[in-house]
C-alpha cells in the first residue's frame, strides 16, 4: 500500500514536470524570441504541441483533483461520464497529430537531410539545444502519448468503451478529429500551398509530390489511430490480485490468489 501511494504521487509529479516542460517553449518564445509565441504558429510542430499541451494539463488536473479520492469509481461518476467525450475527442487529436507531424518531419528531412544542419549553423552556440529539441518535439511525443496511455490503461479504457457506447459517430470521429488541426493551419496560411512548402524547404520537390506524400501520411496516420482504440475496445482491464485467507483444511490455512476481482 506505501508503494503504491509513493508509485502514484512520483507519477503525478512527474505529469507536473511533463506539463512544466511543455510549457517552456511558449515561455522562451514570448520572452527571448524575437518573433513572439505567434511565430511559433507559422510550423504545424507547435499547433500540434499545442493540443498536447491541452491535453495533458485538462487531464492531469482532471485526475489529479477530482479523481483522487482511493474509492472513485468511473461507473459511479456523472461528471467523469459527461466530461469523457470531450477528452476522448482530444486525445484522438493528440494521437492523430503526433503521427502526422512525425511523419512528416521524416519527410523533410529524407527530402532536404542537411535541414537540422544548416538552422545550427545560422543558431551558433545552439546545437545541442536544437537536436535535443528536436527529438524531444517530433520523436518524442509518439513515443510519449502511448507510454502515458499504458500506465493509465484502465482509465483511458473506461473512457474510450464508454465514449464508443454513447457517442454516435463514434469511430468517424477519432479516425479524423485531428484533421481539424491540419484545416485549421491550412487556413492559417491562407491555404497558401507554396508558403508552406518553402517554410519546409520542400518546395523543389514540386507540388505533386509533396500532396502525394501528405496524403499518404495522412492515410497512415488514421490507420494508427484504428489500430490504437481499437486495443481499448477490447474487453480487458488490469485488475488488482486480491489475497484472502479460506480454509484448506483442519490443521492450516493458506494464503491463495483468487484471482482477477
């Protein structure tokens, strides 16, 4: 019982710090850069960290002060039930986007390889700041959201079976919500194709090319998310093993798992 109370109370720290961190971009921006938190806007990474950032403060604050309490019981909570489609939802975006702007990053770089090389160059004195912030931005966070997802199985596996008994659309819905953000940054630029594409430096590789990779990114990255809740649609839940104490015979008693209860 100690560890597990140590277990959770490390854990939730470690959220606080994660939530910390995700934080700091829009602090250094907003403070140290020149360009201000909107240029931050001008690449799909930060809309993407955004919806991250949404998410795991709703979900740290939701958990770690409203379902605290050692007896809480998800079937039991009204308010767990009338949030769960909301957070459902957004975390379909986070798993969508992650994928997409991993996906994509991989493309600039198979496309323009000396990219990373060429931004240390005109940031002297920033190179190890830029590769860490680089894996931790575009590798990390896939890596990221299905680490948070295995330590908390049993609640995002109430929440989503719940989410697909009650929401209609169910499965349109976190196959292709994250598309909005990808709408929403197509309209932030206008819908300005070429913009975008030399923001990238993809640009050369001729406007054909690039919508055929997007779209086929785009196709594996709904697959990931099928292949992600579908894994919660499954009737398995990680339970405690309780030990109880039951007669065996006359002259002793023996402690036995019971099992799953």
């Amino acid at each position: 019982m100690i560890l597990t109370t140590c277990g959770r109370s490390i854990g939730n720290i470690y959220a606080f710090l994660w939530i910390g961190v995700l934080f700091m971009p829009y602090i250094y921006y907003e403070y140290v850069d020149e360009g201000g938190v909107k240029e931050m806007f001008d690449q799909l990474t930060w809309w993407c960290w955004t919806v991250q950032t949404l998410f795991y403060t709703l979900i740290f604050v939701f958990d770690t002060l409203c379902c605290r309490d050692s007896d809480y019981d998800f079937d039991d909570e009204m308010e767990e039930k009338s949030l769960c489609p909301q957070l459902v939802d957004l975390l379909s975006v986070v798993t969508g986007t992650v994928w997409f702007v991993s996906g994509m990053f991989i493309y600039v770089l198979f496309s323009n390889p000396l990219f990373l090389v060429n931004r240390i160059g005109n940031d002297i004195g920033k190179g190890g700041i830029i590769h860490a912030g680089n894996i931790l931005v575009h590798y990390y966070i896939v890596t990221g959201i299905y680490i948070w997802s295995l330590f908390r199985y049993n609640n995002v596996q109430k929440r989503v079976t719940y989410y697909f008994q009650t929401v209609r659309f169910a499965w349109f819905r976190v196959l292709f919500n994250w598309l909005l953000v990808l709408i929403g940054y197509l309209c932030y630029w206008g819908f300005d194709f070429e913009g975008i594409s030399k923001q990238y430096h993809i640009y050369d590789e001729g406007f054909a090319k690039n919508l055929l990779i997007v779209l086929v990114i785009i196709f594996l990255t709904i697959t990931s998310n099928l292949v992600y809740f579908s894994g919660f649609t499954k009737d398995i839940e990680i339970k405690d093993v309780v030990l109880r104490e039951i007669p065996c015979s006359r002259s002793h008693r023996s402690r036995i798992e019971l099992g799953y209860v």
